[in-house]
C-alpha cells in the first residue's frame, strides 16, 4: 500500500483539490493517506475529513517538521510519499512514481530510492518581474537529478530508511534531496506536477530569503554532523549567467531582473527575522480562484 503524506497549514483553499485529484478512480485501501492539519485557523481538517478514505490529524501547533513526523508514525505502507498541499497529482501519477520504485527494488542494477515528478511553473497570473525570474530558473541545471522544488517526493521502504525522524530544517525537500546520491534518484518525466509562482514580487523575494535561510541552517546542521546524513546540494553561485544567459542571449534581460531578485533576497536572508514563520510558503498563490493542475501517463 502506497502511503502519502499530506502536511497541511491553513490549506482549505486548496487542500480539496488535492485530495479529489489523487483519490479520483482509486480502490479503497489502494493509498494511505493522512493529512497532518497543524496550527490551522480555517477549516483544514474539517475540508479533509469530508473526504472518504483520507486520515487526518490536527496538531494544536504550527510547523511543518512536526506534521511530517506526525504523518510518518501512522502511515502504514511504502513507497511514501510527501506531498504539498497545493500541488495537484492523479492517482494514475502516484502510481507511475510507485512503479519506478518497485520496478528498480527487482533490479541488479542501481537501485533508484527516491523519486519526483517533471516540474512546470505556472505563472500566468505573475507579474513581468516574477516571469523574468523564472524564465532563468527553470532552466538551471541544479533541478536535474534533484528532488527539490517540486512539492511532491516518494521514498521506497529502503529510502525512507535512510533517516528516522524529519528533523528541525525549513527545507525539508533539501533534506531529503541530501540523502541520495545522483544514481539514487530520479525525475520521472512521464509525471508533470504543476507550481504556482507568486503573484506578486515581493512575496517571492521573501519566499527567496526564507528558502536561503533555510538552506545556510541545512548546511550548517549537516556539516555539524560530520556529513553523516549526507551533503545538501549547491548551485553554482553565476550559473544563471554561464549555463542559462550566456547560452540564450534572448534571455539577457530576464537575467537581469534574476540577478536583482536573488541579490535582494540574499540581502534580506541575512537581516533578522522580524517574525517567527513556521512554514516560509507564499500565500498569494493560495487564493482559492487560483487552479493548480496535475497530469501523468502511465509510462513511468
């Protein structure tokens, strides 16, 4: 059985979508799923539990680190997977992710441990600013052979093995990311999920500073550990310049305003924080007009 866990603050926006696309032509007892409601002010957990076949608990406390660690210690089954709330994917996408896993478990070869869906960015309702920096991000070459950024990661029995409890990181996806090595994971193409960018530029270059604090702190606890739970992934500080730019001269000018974006929120990362921000997730593209879509064959 093929456990997802589903961590869920202040998600009834969008927490209903998510649960109805993966549930939709699936068997009962085919997915595990529980949805770890933490801290909520709206109605989270009551949108949730309407679902059949979905388990839910509602921490008093917000934190993402917690959830995930609440969710693992009831799901039952494997692979598991670590879905976002606002990521949208077909159980037919479940599976193709499922099978990659078990079909690789059965081989001589290299096992794959760990895997994620193609990523696409949605940024029609964004700003010219926001489109201009991920024009350049989503051609860099740190997301090939990574887990990051996609808002959905499963792990065979053995992966999930790698590590006991989450620990007390805002990356969670770095994290886990950390623990593979190139040959051990994998983008299963045949899978497409779907990100929302930020609706405005300020939320993104906050999101970009929270990610960037996140990531120094990853670091450091990892390097503190003697690389024993493994090493977080690095980009190349001017790949957007030499790998992305350089080679796309159409891109120059988004690369501009890419620049800035990132130099802004470097800066920012390294301010104190005026406010404690458990999730460091952007809001703006969680309105509850704005439809995230998730699509996968069955090729694996």
């Amino acid at each position: 059985m093929t456990s997802i866990v589903i961590a869920a603050h202040n998600e009834a926006a969008v927490i209903g979508r998510c649960l109805d696309a993966l549930l939709a032509g699936t068997s009962p007892g085919e997915f595990d799923v529980t949805v770890v409601a933490n801290g909520c002010t709206d109605s989270t957990a009551q949108v949730a539990a309407a679902r059949a076949m979905v388990r839910v608990l509602d921490l008093p406390a917000a934190g993402k680190v917690a959830a995930l660690n609440a969710g693992d210690a009831v799901a039952v089954g494997y692979p598991r997977i670590y879905l976002d709330a606002d990521i949208v994917i077909p159980a037919v996408g479940v599976r193709a992710l499922r099978d990659v896993l078990s079909a690789s478990a059965g081989s001589q070869a290299a096992k794959t441990l760990a895997v994620t869906a193609r990523r696409e960015v949605d940024v029609s309702r964004s700003p010219l600013l926001v489109r201009a920096y991920f024009a350049i991000n989503s051609r860099l070459p740190v997301f090939r052979h990574a887990l990051i950024g996609r808002g959905v990661i499963a792990l065979s029995a053995e992966g999930r093995g790698r590590f006991g409890r989450f620990p007390d990181v805002i990356n969670d996806d770095l994290f886990l990311d950390s623990l593979f090595t190139i040959a051990e994971k994998r983008e299963v193409s045949s899978v497409t999920v779907q990100v929302s960018a930020p609706r405005r530029t300020r939320d993104l270059v906050r999101r970009l500073a929270r990610v960037r604090r996140g990531n120094a702190s990853m670091r450091a606890a990892l390097a503190a550990d003697g690389g024993a739970r493994g090493a977080a992934r690095r980009g190349a500080r001017l790949s957007w310049l030499r790998d992305v730019a350089l080679r796309n001269p159409t891109l120059i000018p988004a690369a501009t305003c890419y620049a800035a974006i990132t130099f802004t929120a470097s800066v920012l990362a390294m301010l104190p924080q005026r406010t404690a921000d458990a999730w460091g997730r952007d809001d703006s593209s969680r309105r509850d007009d704005y439809q995230v879509s998730g699509r996968a064959t069955a090729d694996g």
